[in-house]
C-alpha cells in the first residue's frame, strides 16, 4: 500500500511540473523577450549574403529565444519573389524596397518607422524613405562617390612659398570659386609638385562614360529636380518629368572644364582613355584629385607601384557653383531599404523592429555587419573602432556625420542607357572641340523629351 501511495504521489507531482511547464512556456511566448512573437521573416534580396544572415538568425535566437526565419530570393527575382511571400498566410515581416521607387509599390504594406531607435540611429536623416511625417524605409547600406584626393599632394601644395592663394587646408575648399582657384593654381606649379596635372584623366572612351554621363550628371539634374514642388524626392519628381530644362547645366560645364583643362592628359586625348587609366594615375601619384567613388579603393590599391598612402586618401564634395553649396555634401545613396510589414501582428512588428536595432547597435550585430555582411552601415551607433578598414569607405561615414546635406542619387530617374550615351558622347564631342556647349546642353534636353516618349 506505501508503495502504491508512493507512486501516486509521484505521479501527481509529475502531472503538477507537466501543467507548469506548460504555463511557463504559454507565458513565454508572450513574454517581453520577444514581443509576443515566437519568430519572424526576413525576406533577404543579396544571395551572396544569404549563409551570413543565418548565422546571424541563429545567433539571435540563441540570444532572445525569437526565431528568424531568413529567406533569400535568387538574384534578380526579389520583386516577384516578394510579390508571391506577402500574399501567404505568413508573410515577411522583414522585406526591401528599391527606395522610393519601391516604396510607391509597397506603400500599402510599409510600416512608419519615425519613432523606432532604428530611425534614431540614422546618421543623416535625409536618407530614409518618406512620406509627409512619415519614415517607412530605413536604408542599411550606403555608397558614396566625390572628388577623391590625394592629401599629401595637398600639403605639399599647401607649403609652397608662392602659391597665388591664400588657402592653407582642404578644410577651406567648400566651394567651386576656391577649388577652382586652388586646381589652377597647383596645375601652373604641377612641375613642382611632381605631378602631369592635378586630375586624373576624364574617361570617354566608349563604355567608360559612367563617371561623367551617370554620376556627374546627377548633380545638375538632383538640383533640377529639388527645385520642383510637391514631391518627397528627387527621383519621384525626375521620374515624373517628361522633360528636362537643364537648368543647372552650366554648373556642370564649371567643373568638367576644370576636369579636363587641368588633368594629366590634353581634352582632345580623353576619348581613349578608361577608368582604369585613370585610377592608375591616381595611384601612381601622376594627379592630386579624381572622381569615382568609395568602391574605387581597391582598384587603387591593387594598382602595381601605388604610392598613395591610406592615410592621404579622402573625399571632396563635387562643388559646380551652385548657392549654398558650403553645405554639400558627397553624392551618398542606396538602393537597399528595410521595410517592416504593416499587414502582420503588432508583435512581429516589434520584435522585428527589435531584431533590426539589435543587429545594428549590440556589439555582436555590428561586428556581423562589418566584418562578414561588409557594409558601409550608415547609422551612429558605430564608432571609430567598429567602421571599415576601406579608407573611402570611412570618408563616406566621416562626411554622413558632418553638418552637410548629401546629394540624393537622383540618377535612378535617368529615363534610359541611350540618353546617358547621347549625353556622354556629347561631352565626349564637347572635349575634342567638335561640338559647342549650347549643342550638348540641346542634346541632353532632346534626348530625356526623346527617351521619355518611348
């Protein structure tokens, strides 16, 4: 009889821990931890990424107990993948827009992100999605392009006991009027300053335009566009514009003259030369300045008989004369934007915003996002020790957090690859001495009516 007592006992203490440990586990799942959500989505748009965000998801889950689920679509099907996930029972709490582009497509699905830590974070504010008062894309991953300059080449320019001016730091060159004063002035003492001429060669050759024809055309275009009204970005108003008046084009011819009429090559030569040569030029210590952006370190680093220091390497804002460009910034952008999805519980959304802040503020999600993802993060939870290595890539986040505003990549609202070739073999034309500027500033207005017709 005791021992049939016994086992009872034992079974009813066993019947007592099996009800607790269900309790416990109904209240973890809406405990704090995770907000409610045992697991969320990421929908993940880089393949080449992929096998990191799962360790990254694992480790999370091991940290919080919150399981993320990482799906990754194969390259170049995001938008229909992601068309085909949001309309399932569990959809991505997690998703990508393609900027404001992808936002006017996913704006019934977007979530206002203003008052998250994770827009807090955000080094310059200007460069999230949004609408009115509202934040609904958070970008992750920024790239920047300016005038990359040698900054030895600088000093020692600096140091001359005859320079015709008065400037004695790059800190001092915040407009075209004293670049153009200092580029000039350092091409007549190029001799002594052991360089063929302070900018690299401008790149015309065919295929090799996208410097000038892309990049530097945003600039005109971007202020163009800023000056419409009632559009939330430049790339809205651009796209929305079946014509252009190239307003700002003789700002764009300021500093292509000062390119190519103050460059290691004659103007008439610049329809042979590539990007590569021109970086190499750089590299080599043959030009104080060029243009490209913070993925150009590598080529010049790889270059054979580099002579350019790490340290000496830093951006300049692409300054054409424009008003209050003391202000400007570098041409910083993206076309990678976090989305959190409005259509899923309350609690997902949290804990997918809370997933998010963790992968960018604690010290084991910056260290994922710097060392193994890569990327140029542009939030200010990183400090020094936490930026990349990549020289340029540390200028693109050193010039985020100054007091200037960056120049949208407006160049996404180009209507066509033809009118950037018409526009680049127009310049191409302008620099040979062919065609006159009058002609190329027709040819750029005739081919955006053109294309935009198709």
């Amino acid at each position: 009889m005791k021992m049939r007592n016994k086992m009872l006992s034992l079974l009813l203490i066993a019947a007592l821990v099996f009800v607790a440990a269900c309790s416990n586990n109904g209240g973890t799942k809406g405990g704090s931890t995770s907000g409610g959500a045992e697991s969320i989505y990421f929908l993940n748009f880089k393949p080449e990424i992929a096998e990191v965000y799962e360790q990254i998801a694992k480790d999370y889950e091991a940290e919080t107990g919150v399981k993320v689920k990482v799906v990754t679509a194969a390259a170049g099907t995001y938008e229909t993948r992601l068309k085909s996930e949001i309309a399932k029972s569990e959809p991505p709490t997690i998703f990508q827009i393609n900027g404001p582009i992808g936002y006017n497509a996913w704006k019934d699905y977007t979530l206002d992100l203003k008052d998250t830590k994770l827009y807090s974070y955000l080094s310059d504010k200007s460069l999230a999605v949004t609408e009115g008062d509202g934040v609904y894309g958070i970008p992750y991953v920024v790239e920047g392009y300016g005038i990359i300059y040698n900054n030895a080449i600088m000093e020692k320019y600096f140091a001359l006991p005859n320079k015709a001016t008065n400037v004695s730091s790059m800190e001092e060159v915040n407009n075209f009027d004293t670049l153009k004063a200092v580029v000039e002035d350092m091409q007549a003492n190029a001799e002594t300053l052991g360089i063929k001429g302070v900018f690299a060669s401008t790149s015309l050759s065919a295929g090799e335009q996208w410097r000038w024809q892309t990049h530097l055309a945003n600039l005109p275009l971007f202020y163009e566009f800023n000056d419409a009204e009632g559009y939330e970005s430049t790339v809205l108003a651009g796209l929305d514009a079946n014509e252009i008046q190239f307003t700002y084009g003789n700002n764009f011819k300021n500093i292509f003259d000062l390119y190519i009429n103050n460059s290691t090559v004659k103007p008439t030569l610049l329809g042979s030369k590539s990007v590569a040569d021109s970086m190499a030029e750089f590299a080599l210590g043959q030009a104080a300045m060029v243009q490209n952006g913070n993925w150009a370190w590598n080529e010049i680093a790889n270059v054979g008989g580099n002579v350019v220091n790490q340290e000496d390497i830093k951006f300049l804002p692409i300054y054409t004369g424009v008003a209050g460009e003391e202000k400007q910034g570098l041409a910083i952008g993206t076309e990678n934007y976090l989305a959190i999805n409005n259509k899923v519980s309350e609690a997902k959304q949290q804990a997918s915003i809370a997933f998010l802040e963790w992968l960018f503020s604690s010290d084991k999600g910056k260290a994922y996002v710097t060392n193994d993802l890569g990327f140029i993060a542009p939030f200010n939870t990183f400090t020094e020790d936490e930026k990349p290595a990549d020289p340029l890539a540390a200028e693109v986040l050193n010039w985020m957090n100054k007091d200037t505003i960056a120049i949208a990549w407006t160049f996404a609202a180009f209507p066509s690859e033809d009118f950037k070739n018409d526009f680049g073999d127009a310049l191409l034309e302008y620099a040979q001495g062919t065609k006159t500027w009058d002609e190329v500033k027709t040819i750029v207005v005739e081919s955006w009516k053109k294309e935009k017709a198709k």
